[in-house]
C-alpha cells in the first residue's frame, strides 16, 4: 500500500526513493503497533486494579473472579509477546554482529540510554530539568507509592490458590546438594552465553 501510494503520487520515482519512503510508513507502523500494545496493557492492568478493589468489597463475586482471571491471562499473553519480540530482536542483532562487547554491543546499549534517559520531569505543573531534583522525585514517589498501605488483600479474596504441603516446603528451602547443581548446569543448552548476571 506505501509503495502504491508513493508511485501514485510521484510517478516518476526511482527504486532507492520508493525504498526510503516505504522504510518510513513501516517505521510508522512499528511505533503506532506498540503504543497500541502499551495503551492496552495500560488499560488492562487498571481494569485488573478496579475488579480487585471491587473484590476486596464483596469477595463473593464468582463473575468478578472470572473476570480477573481472563484478564490477567490476557495481561501475561501481552507481556510475553513483548517479551519474545524483545529477545528476538537481541539474538539478532547478537548472531549477526557477533559477541556481546563488540562495539555495536556497546553502540547500542549508549543509543537505548540516550532514548531512555528522562530529560525533564513535570510535577504539580512545574517542570524540572535538574538531574539530581528528578531523581529525588522519582525516588519520592516510590517511596510513597510502595510504603502506602496494600490496597488488596489477597487472603480475602479467596481465588483458589493451591497450597503447597510442609513437606514440599521443607525441601523447597533445603540446601544444594552438588550432584544437582551440576545436573543443571550440564543440562544448560551449550549454544548460549551467560547473561549479565553470570547464568
């Protein structure tokens, strides 16, 4: 459709100009696609939060329940799909430009900072563009957000988690033994480089 577009309205284009014009209305594409996702996980993720206070309310609610269930199922779908796109996206740029510390590695890594970076922060209508005074507000409102009291009580909702026994808890917190931490490890797939956190 760009390319019918764009002959349609310059007929006498050459290939590298329908090539570059193309290029742009995917890249459009591409950005428009994942706000979309990212809108949508917005909006499921709230609707979870307003079924899960309403639950807290009346927890005999089957209806809500499963509600919460669908769309929690649907929230993890999004994040996963999110997730393999993203891992796609590293082991190709990895096979095709080689180990981890090249220079494209680190061209990269500087590129997603920079997209990353927050350069100012609006907070009550004001704007800030001191680093040290966004850091301390962005550090204020964790705090806040995460030592506020928990809005859910899951012991109340009563959601039907499985229980795990004593003994099964007892052997979940044992320690190692060498024969399986070995075990593990030479299971590993050998085609794989550790990740930044050495596994």
């Amino acid at each position: 459709m760009a390319i019918e577009d764009t002959r349609v309205k310059n007929p006498g284009i050459r290939i590298g100009g329908l090539l570059k014009n193309t290029k742009l209305v995917v890249k459009s594409w591409a950005t428009d696609l994942k706000s979309k996702q990212a809108a949508n996980s917005f909006l499921i993720e709230k609707k979870i939060t307003e079924l899960e206070l309403k639950l807290q309310n009346d927890v005999s609610r089957p209806d809500i329940i499963d509600e919460l269930k669908r769309l929690r199922s649907e929230l993890w779908s999004q994040y996963r799909r999110e997730e393999s796109e993203a891992l796609q996206k590293s082991r190709l740029r990895w096979f095709s430009e080689g180990d981890w510390n090249s220079k494209f590695f680190h061209q990269s890594i500087q590129a997603r900072r920079k997209v990353n970076a927050i350069q100012c922060l609006k907070i009550d209508n004001k704007v800030i563009t001191d680093l040290l005074l966004i850091k301390e507000a962005i550090k204020n409102q964790f705090q806040e957000v995460y030592n506020s009291a928990p809005a859910l009580e899951v012991d109340k909702m009563k959601l039907g988690f499985r229980k795990i026994s004593t003994s099964q808890a007892d052997f979940l917190q044992s320690a190692f033994r060498e024969e399986e931490v070995r075990s593990v490890l030479f299971s590993c797939n050998g085609n794989r480089a550790p990740g930044p956190d050495g596994f």
